[in-house]
C-alpha cells in the first residue's frame, strides 16, 4: 500500500493542488537551537500571514516550532501535519502540541510513511515524500547535516519546487541557500526570498521590463524575464502586448503605465501597507 492509500484510509483529507491555498513545507531537524527556532518562526509566520498553509512532519524540533507558531498565531487550522505512524508514537512534547493543535482545527493525517509492517524509520522517510509532494515550496531549517532535513531536501529538488534552505552548524547559523526560484510566480517568490531581495527582484525585473518595452532587450534579457515570471508570449508564439503583462499563475496583471508607481505593499491580507509592515511585495 503506497503513501496515498494509507492517507485515503484517514478521516482527514490530505490536501491537493487543485485546492485555492499554497502550502508551504516547513520542515527540519529535531535539534533546534534558539537561532534556528527564531528562524524558523519567522518563515512559518511569514507564510501563514499570507494564507498558506504549513505542511510539517510532527517530529521535535523544527516541525514542533512550526506547530507551535501556528497555534499560537490563532492559526492551526491552516496546518497540514504528515505523521509517519500515530500520534502515540511521537515524543511527549510532540504529542501535546498535536494534540493542541487537532483541537484548534489542524489537518493531522496519521500513518502517512505507510501502514502495515513499515518500520518506524522508513516510515519517516516515507513522510518526507509526502509532505513534499503536497507543498509548492519549501522551508527546510537544517543542523550538521541532519538526515532526515537532507531526504526533505533532494526530494524537493527532484520535484523542481522551489526551496530555501537555511543551514546551521552545531545550531550556528551559516548561510541560506535558495534553489529553484527562476520561473515560480510572483507569489511564491516572495515566499522563499527574503524581503530586501524581494525588492531588488522586483527592481530588476522592472528595469529589464522596461527595456524589453522600448525593444532593447537582448534575447538573454528575455530568457530572464520570462525566467522572473514574466509571460512575454501567447500560447500561440505570438508577442504579448506590453499593457497587458501577466504573471504567470496568480493572474495578477500589470498595466504598463502603473509599473513602478503607486504603493507596491501588501500586507497578509492582501491591503495596501507601508514598507515596514509588508509580508509580500505585489506591483499593480
């Protein structure tokens, strides 16, 4: 019996991609430091305020802290929780903040690593799987190595969604890589970048927009805007007209004489905000 079966068995659901809300995988290592906790509140909360929803695994550590947040921001039932067997079977603490949060409105699906005679470890791996092939990006916070942050990892790669990895020595943060961020939307770009990156990805893809405008770009320059999302042809071949530029899967269009100008902030819910106070930088 695959993973799918043994979710299909639960009286839960598990969520598809035909459903309206991105899900974000938050996911990493069990030994989490008071810097890795701190980050990875800041990435659980910065997808939360924009109404994704949080796919984790349950386990200590990074999974927990993401339960955590979620229940403390008043916002379980936007949690996806991939239990590789039964509640009973995680940690003591583990157990309290999913039972916490079963009780605030979260999705927990047990025995997603498989049922059966599946060994408790495989079924971990298994859950990895899971989780990623339910998740349009992913967090992944990683410490020394840790195994199961690394199956997370290759498996995101394979499946060619993007990811940003903040990785940690001895709980010592060291640096965050991003991978596959070139050609996602809008939305999720701002997602997995950072927000000073966000703005200088926005300035960039602006200038090279502008210069495509005026028929200067250079074929490279339109390889990389359509790399930044930009829709620069009809299904049929055919070139866009520039006053009707459309961001790939969030349907946001951007009229030529508002580009740039205006208030691009946005705050979770969608409204116009200051600087400060943006989650997700959106021009229109």
């Amino acid at each position: 019996m695959n993973n799918r079966d043994a979710m299909t068995q639960q009286p839960q659901h598990s969520p598809s991609r035909a459903e309206k809300q991105k899900v974000m995988a938050v996911v990493g290592s069990r030994l989490e430091s008071k810097e890795m906790q701190v980050r990875t509140i800041e990435q659980t909360t910065k997808a939360l305020n924009a109404n994704w929803r949080i796919a984790t695994g349950g386990a200590d550590g990074t999974d927990t802290m993401a339960i955590r947040t979620a229940i403390q921001s008043g916002k379980a039932d936007q949690l996806d929780i991939y239990l590789p067997k039964k509640i009973g079977n995680q940690s003591p603490t583990a157990r309290q903040y999913l039972n916490e949060a079963k009780a605030a409105g979260a999705n927990i699906v047990e025995n997603a690593g498989g049922g059966g005679d599946v060994s408790y470890g495989k079924a971990c791996f298994n859950r990895n799987s899971t989780i990623i092939d339910n998740s349009d990006a992913a967090v992944i916070v990683q410490n020394n190595d840790s195994g199961g942050s690394g199956d997370s990892f290759k498996k995101a790669l394979a499946r060619k969604i993007p990811i940003k990895k903040i990785n940690f020595v001895g709980g010592i943060f060291k640096t965050v890589s991003k991978f596959g961020v070139a050609g996602a939307s809008l939305g999720i770009i701002g997602m997995i970048l950072d927000y000073e990156e966000m703005k200088e990805f926005i300035k960039k893809r602006n200038e090279l927009f502008e210069k495509w405008k005026q028929g200067k770009a250079t074929p490279a320059d339109i390889k990389k805007l359509e790399s930044m999302g930009l829709q620069l042809k009809t299904d049929a071949g055919d070139p866009v007209d520039a006053d009707n530029i459309t961001i790939d899967d969030d349907k946001t269009t951007y009229a030529s004489d508002s580009m740039g100008r205006g208030n691009p902030y946005h705050d979770g819910a969608g409204k116009f905000c200051s600087e400060g106070s943006a989650t997700v930088i959106v021009y229109g």
